[in-house]
C-alpha cells in the first residue's frame, strides 16, 4: 500500500513538471535543431528519462536545471552524431505560432534560420541566453563551460548574426 | 457515350480548377536572397484545421477562416538590392485578374518610391470567391492568393490578429 | 546590440510541443519496463513472439501516427504563417492608401 501510494505521488509530481516544462524542453531541442519530429523525440526522451531520475532531484529549481541540462546534451549529441546541420532552408520551416507577437515574421524568420548556422555549442548559447532568458553564469552551469566562454562566444555570435542581418537587408539599427 | 462524356466533364472541371489559380513568376526565388512559398490547397487546409486549437484566440479564428477556403498561396520574396524584380513581373499576374470576374477594389502606386499596394477581388452573382493581394516595394515583393468564399468582414479581422492592427475595408467600394 | 537581442527574444519564443505530447510521454512512462518473470514455457514463447509481432506493428503505426502529426503542425504553421503575411501585407496596403490619400 505504501509502494501504491509513493508510486502514485511520483506520478503526480512527474505530470505536473511534465505539464509545467513541456514548452521548455521541446523549445530548446526545436530551436536548437529546427526539426518538429526529432525535437518531439528528443523531449519526450528527456522526460522519460527524468521519469527515471525524479526520486533523486531535490527540488524544483534542481528540476528546471536537470531538464535544461539533459536537453541540451541530447540535441547536441543528436547533431554530432548524425555530423549534420538542420535544414535551414527557409520553406521547409514553418515558423509562426499562434501567439503571434508583433514583429516582422520574416526578420524572425530569417534569424531563426541564422541562429541555426552557429555551431553547436555557440547556438546552445544564443537559445539559453534568449529563449530562457539566462544569464552567463547560468548557461556556463548548465553546458559546463567556464563563464568567460559563453561571454565571449554570445558576443560573437551576437556579432556575427548582426552582420549577416544587416548584409541581407541593410542597416536595421541593430 | 456516356463514359466520353464523364471524361469531358472531368477534364473541364480539371481546366475549371486550374484555371482558378494564378501562375506567379517563376524565377522571382532565385534571384531573391529570401523567399516564402507557401502552398496549401484544400486538403492542406482540411488537415491544418484539424490541429488548429480551438481554444486559442488566433488558432481559432483561423480555423473559422480556413473552414471554407479552397487554397491559400503566399509567395513572399526579399531581394538583397532594388531592381532585382520589374514592373513585368507584377504586370504578369496583373494581366490575370484583369476584367471579370475580378475587380480592383483597393491601389496605391508610387514610381517614386517604387511601391505597389492593390487588393483584387474575384465575385460571382454577389459572392467574393478569391482574394489577390499585390504588394510591392523596393526590395521586396508578395503575392497572396486565397481562394474560396471570403466574408469582407473576415478580411477586416484578419488584419485585426496576429498582432496586425485593423484595415478598415468597406467591402464593394472600388478605389482607383 | 538590444533590437537586435529583442528581435531574437521574439524569435526564439517558447513554442507549445505538438499536440498530445504529454499524454504521449505519460503513455510511454507508465508502460516502461515493469518487472516480469519469464518462464522457459513454450506457449510463452509463442506469446512472446505474437507480443514481439503486435510491438513491431504497433511501432509501425506509432511511426506512421508521428508522421502524420508532424505534417499536420507543419500544415497548421504554414496555414497560421500564410495568414500572418495576409495580415501583414494588408497593412501595407492601408498605409499606402492612406499616404495617397494624405498627398492628395
């Protein structure tokens, strides 16, 4: 009875952070990997394995870094492993969702498709830093490279996404 | 005879559908540093509307607006300098849509500026049946080409969602 | 550098999973591998068999499920970019109108 029941409080934690962290796990594989499909696996895997993993967390806050954490190695891994870059042409990647925000939807969808060139770790960087909104220190914890990295490199990439807009369609003040 | 007969009829309502769409310049993606081809006939629409959530504003209205659409084509194209495209290629498909049963209900054109702004409509007996909007500018150029039944009013509130402030349109008011 | 960092904020917005993802992984969870005592009983292993037969078709058709979801969010997404560029480009036309109609 007693098994019963703490498999049924574990159910009921792993569906309310399922139901909680969804859009944050798919996000991060999508944007990372701008492919529906293998980003779906890629969750799904994810919170499988959390499944898993769940009577080992000690709290929510070491809940949201275990699941950006094991996204993020998983599509990175996925990228190496296959040794290919996404697709990025611009008509096979449906880009709008419903909650449209304003903006131009094709600047957006030209930087998603820009944000897919960086290389692996650097476009990890660039989605943490602004899907998620983390700061430096943060995404230095998760990927598990020093601070100073990730400083530089978003520098870069920031640089380097600027240019490539500003090349395309003329000066944005950016 | 009967069969020869059923075969004609096939063939005309196949020239009947083809004809209902509109040929846009086909070179225009490449010489476009970026382009949008979006294609959805009306198995495409029947499919998305079934993962259109209803219960999400924007979703929703587009469920409702998709519902008794034909198609939908959006070419959309962005060029890395001005003249990558000419007045030939608008003239194109404005030569399509030119007399009944289409009417130019809105235009703006400015050479100066080299932009083109026209919305056409197709009506039979009373009814919009398809929808043309032109819309050009120095380094870019859309086509969108909705065919099917259209409310006004639908056209009105679509610029009213996804974050795009409402047109005011005065559906059967022609403007030159 | 901040439009361009806003621009990417708005670019990389979160977006939802396809539908039914949750219940999908809840599925998967819940039928993960429970503990099971094999007997070297032959109508076992027939079931086996049949059960190895009715995982792989029932792998085909979740392949074939996942497929179909995939075209169809893809479908939904060009539906919803198709009439974003609608709306948009009605827009345009409005200014237009309305900078002819200022000149005049």
């Amino acid at each position: 009875m007693v098994n019963v029941a703490a498999e049924a409080a574990r159910q009921l934690d792993f569906t309310e952070l399922l139901r909680e962290h969804q859009g944050m796990v798919f996000s991060i594989a999508y944007h990372f990997l701008r492919d529906r499909a293998v980003s779906e696996e890629i969750a799904q895997e994810v919170f499988l394995q959390l499944y898993k993993t769940l009577p080992s967390l000690e709290s929510p806050a070491h809940v949201l870094y275990w699941l950006r954490r094991a996204t993020c190695n998983r599509s990175i891994d996925y990228v190496r492993h296959r040794r290919l870059l996404p697709k990025v042409n611009l008509d096979d990647a449906p880009e709008l969702t419903a909650a449209a925000a304003p903006g131009d939807p094709m600047l957006s969808a030209r930087l998603r498709k820009l944000v897919t060139s960086l290389p692996p770790k650097q476009r990890m960087m660039v989605v943490l830093r602004y899907q998620e909104d983390l700061d430096p220190e943060e995404i230095a914890h998760v990927l598990n490279v020093p601070v100073g990295t990730v400083k530089s490199q978003l520098q870069r990439s920031l640089a380097m996404l600027r240019d490539k807009i500003e090349r395309t369609i003329g000066e944005m003040n950016l | 005879m009967r069969w020869i007969r059923g075969v004609s009829l096939s063939l005309l309502l196949l020239t009947a559908a083809a004809a209902q769409e509109i040929k846009f310049p086909a070179d225009l993606a490449s010489r476009a540093t970026e382009s949008v081809d979006v294609s959805l006939p009306g198995n495409m629409l029947q499919l998305a509307s079934k993962f259109l959530s209803g219960s999400k504003p924007d979703e929703a209205q587009a469920k409702k607006l998709i519902a008794n659409l034909k198609a939908i084509y959006v070419k959309a194209y962005e060029f890395d300098k001005p003249g990558q495209y000419s007045d030939a290629d608008i003239e194109s498909v404005r030569a399509q849509v030119r007399g009944a049963p289409w009417t130019r209900i809105l235009g703006a054109q400015s050479r100066k500026d080299g932009e083109t702004a026209e919305i056409y409509i197709k009506s039979e007996k009373d009814v919009i049946d398809g929808l043309l909007i032109i819309a050009a500018e120095p380094k870019e150029l859309t086509f969108v080409h909705i065919l099917g039944p259209i409310d006004p009013e639908q056209i009105a509130n679509l610029s009213g969602k996804f974050g795009i402030p409402k047109l005011n349109l005065t559906p059967g008011r022609k403007k030159d | 550098m901040s439009r361009l960092e806003d621009e990417l904020r708005n670019a990389l917005r979160r977006e939802e999973p396809p539908q039914g993802f949750a219940s999908r992984v809840l599925a998967r969870a819940e039928a993960g591998p429970a503990p099971r005592r094999w007997f070297a009983w032959p109508p076992l292993r027939w079931a086996s068999a049949l059960t190895a037969v009715a995982v792989i078709a029932g792998g085909l058709t979740y392949e074939r499920e996942r497929r179909m979801r995939a075209e169809g969010e893809r479908a939904k997404e060009q539906v919803l970019l198709a009439l974003h560029i609608t709306g948009s480009k009605l827009q345009f036309v409005k200014e237009k109108i309305h900078e002819m109609d200022s000149r005049r």
